[in-house]
C-alpha cells in the first residue's frame, strides 16, 4: 500500500487491519506514550508540533481512488489521537468523510472528544476511548487529555446515537479502577480491548488482572479481547 492508509504490524495489527494517522504530534502528554519513539521524533517536539499531515486528505482520497479500498473498518489513529484537544479537528472529519463515501468504516480511538462527527457515524462504525485509570490519576498521567469522565459522557452519547462503542483499556496503570470501569461501562459498551502496561516497571499482578477481568467480562456478556501481552502472563504457570 502507498499513502496515509497503511497495515500495521506487531502488538498495533491487534487493534485494527488498517489505520491512518492523521496528525503529527499529539499534545496531550500521556507520561506513557510511545508514539514518538514509534516516529523517531523528540517528545517536546512531538507533544507541540500538532498538525496535520501534509495534504493528508488528499493524499488519502488518491489512495482510495487508485486502490480501491472499500469495505474495511480503518483504525484511527495510532501514533497521535484523531481528537488533540484544541486544535482544529475537521482533518478528521474530512477524513471520516473520505473512508466512508468509499465504501469503508472507521474504528475512532481517542482521548479527546469525537462528538462533533458523530453524524458522520452510523452503526457499523466505531467510536472507542482509552481508559487506563481512574480521573484523578488521568489528571497527572494525561494531563492535557479530556478528563475519563468527558470520555465515557461521550461514549454514552455515541451509544445514543446508535454507533458501536468501546474502550481499550491498554495501558492499564490501576488496574481496580479498569475493573471498576468494566462494570460501570458495559451498558453502553458492545467491546472492551484489554492490555497491560509495556515499556514500563510495574508491580502490578497481571496474570491475577487479565483473570479478573475476562472472568468479569464473561459475567457481563461483554465481546472481550486479551492483548497477547496481558495473555502471555495470564499462561504462565
Ligand atoms: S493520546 Fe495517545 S498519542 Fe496522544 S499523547 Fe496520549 S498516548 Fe500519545
């Protein structure tokens, strides 16, 4: 594939078999990200510079013209978030736009707020937020993102809408609060994506998590999916 639509590979082809990734940087500073190693870019430049990319719409209208992509749901994004809170978002709309008129749906994923697209939305689209710990926690370790409970207000209001919802909770930094979050959520969730935390030292039990947390889906009726680092540990003898 040549242009903005790509296949990822590794732990990202978990998420999606095709994505694009609309902007440059993203400014809301998770400590965690790992979008500028992924992009051999400089955090302070990363979390600042936020712009779209060079002629992005264009560029993916081509793509979808000369490849002729069509019926796939497309994962936005991966290496920033297709909402950055307080720049101007309509390179995502306009995206949205693009991968729909040709025949595809989208797979949203965002720490911001989606809400002004979703009349593009309809119901074999997607519209998912990450949760990784409870608000105040979310406060020092995401500081510029909107706060977990805009996210989930805005999944509510998606689920209204008749869009599919859900929510990967991958990182995981408290693990009693993604619980919590499980069982507060699944009334208007149709699929949680459940990780750990790569890239970091941590002392949390995660064969003792993954097991809480597939168990609590099962109870629930939830469609469920173990991220197969968080699997790998729930396997260790
Ligand atoms: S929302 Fe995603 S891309 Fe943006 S800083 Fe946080 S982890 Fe990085």
């Amino acid at each position: 594939m040549r242009g903005p639509i790509y296949k990822p590979k590794g732990a990202a082809a978990e998420y999606g078999d095709y994505a694009v990734n609309i902007y440059t940087g993203c400014p809301h500073r998770c400590y965690y990200c790992f979008a500028p190693q992924v992009l051999h870019r400089g955090r302070e430049t990363f979390h600042s510079c936020v712009e779209p990319r060079r002629d992005i719409v264009t560029e993916l209208r081509r793509q979808l013209e000369r490849e002729q992509i069509t019926g796939q749901l497309i994962h936005l994004c991966f290496t920033c978030d297709p909402y950055p809170t307080g720049y101007d978002t309509t390179p995502t709309r306009e995206a949205i736009r693009a991968l729909k008129e040709y025949g595809n749906h989208v797979q949203i994923l965002t720490k911001g707020d989606g809400s002004r697209d979703f009349d593009l939305l309809d119901g074999e689209d997607w519209y998912g937020i990450t949760i990784s710990c409870d608000g105040a926690m979310a406060h020092g370790m995401e500081p510029y993102a909107t706060t977990v409970g805009d996210r989930l207000y805005a999944l509510e209001y998606a689920r209204n809408h008749r869009i599919h919802t859900w929510v990967s909770f991958e990182p995981v930094l408290d693990p009693e609060a993604v619980i919590g979050c499980i069982k507060h959520c699944a009334p208007f969730i149709q699929k949680v994506k459940i990780g750990k935390l790569n890239y970091h030292p941590s002392d949390i039990n995660w064969a003792r998590f993954g097991r809480e947390a597939e168990a609590l889906c099962q109870e629930m009726g939830l469609d469920y999916y173990i991220k197969d680092s968080l699997r790998a540990e729930m396997d260790k003898p």
